[in-house]
C-alpha cells in the first residue's frame, strides 16, 4: 500500500505553529490531498488557546500556484451530476471550507510569501490577518484566463481589498509583484529580501506574544462580525464554478493550460 505523501508540514514553537505547504511537483496547488491536510492542521488547532499565531508559507519557492488543474481536468472527465453530487461542485466546495477556515481561525493568521501566489493562493492570502511578502512575490487572479470564475475567493479578494481592486485584478488576471501588492494593500509589509522579512515576523510573533489567546479570539471574531462567509454564498459559489468548468470555455481553458498552449480566445492587440 502507497503511504501517504506529506504536503503540509506543521511545527510547533512555543505559541506559534508553523504550517508549510510542500508539493514541489505544483508548486504547491490546491489538489484534493493538499487541501484535505491544510484543513485537517487547521482544524486541529481551532480550540488550542495555547496557540496564537499561526504562519502559513509555502516551499519550493512558491507560496501557492492556484488550483490543481490536473485534478480539474481528471473531475471534468467524469460525468457531470446534479448538483452537490458532481465531483467538481464537491471539490469546490471543499476548497470553499478551506477559505473560509483560514479567514475565521481564532488564531491569527500570518501569511508569508515569497514567489507566485495565484488564484486560490491569491485566496488564501486575502484570507489571513497579516501579509509579508518579498519584492519577488507574484500575484494574480489568473481564473478569468483559463475560463473559471474565482468563485469561492470572490468575496474575500473584495474584503480585503475593496471592490475597485478587486474587480480589476480579477477582471483582467493581471500579475503583480509585491511591491505593487503592498501598494493596494494586499500585502501589509514588503521587503527586499527573505532575511528582512523573517527578522520583521519575529517581532510580529513577538507581539502576539505579548497578546491573551482568549482576548484574540474573541477580537477577531467581532472584527468579522457578520461579514464570515456564510454557507450559502459556498453553495453558490460551487454552482457557479460547476457550470463554468463544464462548459465548452471552461474545458477549454483547462485543455490550453494542460497542453501548455493559447486558450482559443486568446487575442491580442499589435
């Protein structure tokens, strides 16, 4: 029987847990696997008031490249179904839980980023309390490209940054770096290189330190009051993204970007 690969690792120091995403074959994407472990560390800590801060990064020089579109195109290939039957509704809305955990864990969420952090990465960085980035951060929205919605991210891209940066970057799948991501807000702090920002998150680590594990919980979940995630919007999202990804563009961009080509609709000015 074939053990399990590990692609989250986890380490314990003091009141911090460390979480690294570790699949160098995709740059760290969200696969089922990936997913299933990241919620599972998460949801092991929910009620540790020991713990208080947890930072979330990824290796292999890449923070997160998205969504496994090999998955996506695996799940395309099976038959659609009705509704919260059909496997590409069910791993959305998986990767819906996985968003909405990151944004409402009692602890607080650090996420460091140094390389790309597209799509769903991109997600997951709206999602966490504070961001430090490096200048050869990336970030896009790059759904809108392969013919998919942003679907389960829609709402914390337009929390995190407002709805006119929100709806630029998703509306053109723009990249940017971290300095633009800093400039917008994205990022709270960037820095020129990786020993300036692991210097600056001890100090961050060092405050929450200082910080009571029952007092911040409850801080931040008044700070998110009404504006969780509600499972509708999840439902809605996942509904949104199974007829977009069955579509003959949704199968489309997944084609383009598995054969390593131009999607169809691809045009560009000269």
């Amino acid at each position: 029987m074939e053990s399990q690969r590990i692609l989250v690792r986890t380490q314990r120091l003091r009141h911090v847990l460390k979480i690294t995403l570790d699949d160098p074959v995709t740059k760290n994407a969200l696969s089922h696997e990936l997913v299933h472990q990241l919620l599972g560390a998460l949801n092991a800590i929910r009620d540790d008031r020991t713990i208080r801060a947890i930072v979330l990064r990824g290796a292999n020089g890449a923070f997160c490249a998205g969504a496994d579109l090999k998955s996506a195109f695996a799940d395309l290939g099976s038959p659609a179904a009705d509704g919260s039957n059909d496997p590409i509704y069910r791993a959305n809305r998986k990767g819906g839980e996985l968003f909405a955990a990151i944004n409402s864990q009692p602890q607080t969420v650090i996420a460091v980023v140094d390389g790309p952090a597209y799509g769903g990465g991109f997600g997951m960085v709206c999602c966490a309390d504070v961001v430090l980035c490096t200048t050869r951060a990336r970030f896009a929205l790059s759904e809108t490209s392969l013919g998919i919605p942003p679907a389960q991210i829609a709402a914390y891209v337009v929390a995190r940054l407002g709805q006119a940066r929100a709806r630029r970057l998703a509306l053109t799948a723009s990249r940017i770096d971290g300095r633009q991501a800093w400039q917008i807000g994205l990022a709270d702090l960037v820095f020129d290189n990786a020993d300036a920002l692991e210097e600056a998150l001890i100090g961050i680590l060092n405050d929450i330190g200082r910080c009571a594990p029952g007092a911040l919980a409850v801080t931040k979940d008044l700070i998110l009051g009404d504006r969780d995630l509600p499972t509708q919007m999840m439902d809605r999202a996942a509904k949104a993204f199974t007829a977009c990804i069955r579509s003959a563009e949704g199968a489309e961009g997944i084609a383009a970007f598995s054969e390593k080509r131009p999607a169809a609709w691809v045009e560009k000015l000269s």
